[in-house]
C-alpha cells in the first residue's frame, strides 16, 4: 500500500541554503509527497496549529528536513514540536493521533563524518545528539527512522558533489512512499 509522506523543511536561510535546497527539490519529484517550507509559512513564528494537526493526520511519513544547528534544529522546528504536538492529541490521556505514523529526519551538518563519534571532536553520532526528537516520537507512539544525514556540506560544492546525496534520498523516500521498509532502527 502506498504511503503517504509530509515533508517539513525547515531553513531559516533559505537563500543561503545550498545543500537543503538541493535535497528538498529532488523530493519534489516523489509522487504524492507533500512538501512544506516552515519558515516561508510561519516567519512570524505564529504557526497555524490546526492546519498543521490535520496535515499531520493526513499523512503516514513525517519528514523533517533542516540544517543541524548547534547540534540540533533550527528553533522554528522546536516551536512547531512544542505546539503542534498537545496533549491529549499527540501525546497523554486521549492523545493517539499520531500513533503508528513514522518519522524520518533528514539532516545536513557542516561537520564531517569523523568528527561524529566517540572519539572525534564532537564526542557523539548525530543519530545520539537528536535523542530528543527520538524519544518525542515514541512518545507519540510513532516510529523513529533511522536519520539520514549529509554530513560535511562545505565540502559539497557542485552539481555532481550533491547529486549521490540527493539520489540516496529520493530513493529512500520512493521506497517509504512504496512501503518497503528501512531496515529497523538501532
Ligand atoms: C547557527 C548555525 C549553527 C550550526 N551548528 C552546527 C553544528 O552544531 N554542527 C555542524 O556540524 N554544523 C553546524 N552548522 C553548519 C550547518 O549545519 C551547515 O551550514 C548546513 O547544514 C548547510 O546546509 P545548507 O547548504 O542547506 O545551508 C551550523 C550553522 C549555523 C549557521
């Protein structure tokens, strides 16, 4: 059965943006998929909860796309978490509406590869350092993916640097759409 998948991209840059940009419009030729560019919608912060609650409903895949910033999410992603996941709706007495649904986060860092272990600069994976969002959506009773990431950005500077990301990504969200499933998550 297909699946559907919401893709949040969150870049408060966007003009900026090399990497984002180019990931995000290679899933745009994922059939069906629905791409939203949070802060285009909400520069003011002033996120439209219902809208994002039923588009929530509607969908089977959760993306949430963005750069990593000091280690985790740009704040417009945080704001949208704290207030579109309520209780009792997502979370909490009554709160089931995002069980069974999975969440994907996609990741960019400026950091390479190496520097993301226990023995490199930052001391700890990405996949660790966005325990947060991991325990948020079990909480939710959803299933975490396992992330994907880019990692060393700077380093990605033309057209072909980009594209092997890009093609991994729209291979994983056309096997998600398809409902092949990613191998389980550590
Ligand atoms: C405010 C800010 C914080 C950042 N924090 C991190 C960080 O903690 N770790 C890291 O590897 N890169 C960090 N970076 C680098 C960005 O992750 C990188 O520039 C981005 O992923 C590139 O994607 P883009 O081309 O779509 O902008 C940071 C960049 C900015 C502007």
């Amino acid at each position: 059965m297909r699946r559907r998948i919401l893709l949040l991209h969150a870049h408060p840059m966007p003009h900026r943006s090399r990497v984002n940009r180019h990931l995000v419009t290679a899933a745009e030729s994922i059939a069906g998929i629905t791409i939203r560019h949070l802060y285009e919608l909400y520069p003011d912060y002033m996120i439209d909860v219902d809208a994002e609650q039923k588009l929530l409903l509607d969908h089977d895949i959760i993306v949430l796309q963005h750069p990593f910033f000091w280690y985790s999410a740009p704040a417009l992603v945080k704001e949208w978490l704290d207030l579109v996941l309520q209780y009792g709706w997502a979370y909490g007495e009554g709160g089931t509406a995002l069980q069974g649904k999975s969440l994907l986060q996609s990741v960019t860092t400026g950091g390479a590869a190496e520097v993301y272990c226990s023995a490199g600069r930052n001391r700890h994976t990405v996949r660790e350092f966005l325990l947060p969002f991991e325990q948020t959506a079990r909480l939710c009773g959803m299933t975490y993916l396992d992330p994907f990431v880019v990692h060393g950005t700077g380093q990605l500077q033309t057209e072909a640097d980009l594209a092997p990301h890009s093609q991994a990504y729209c291979t994983l969200l056309s096997n998600l759409a398809s409902g092949i499933d990613l191998p389980p998550s550590p």
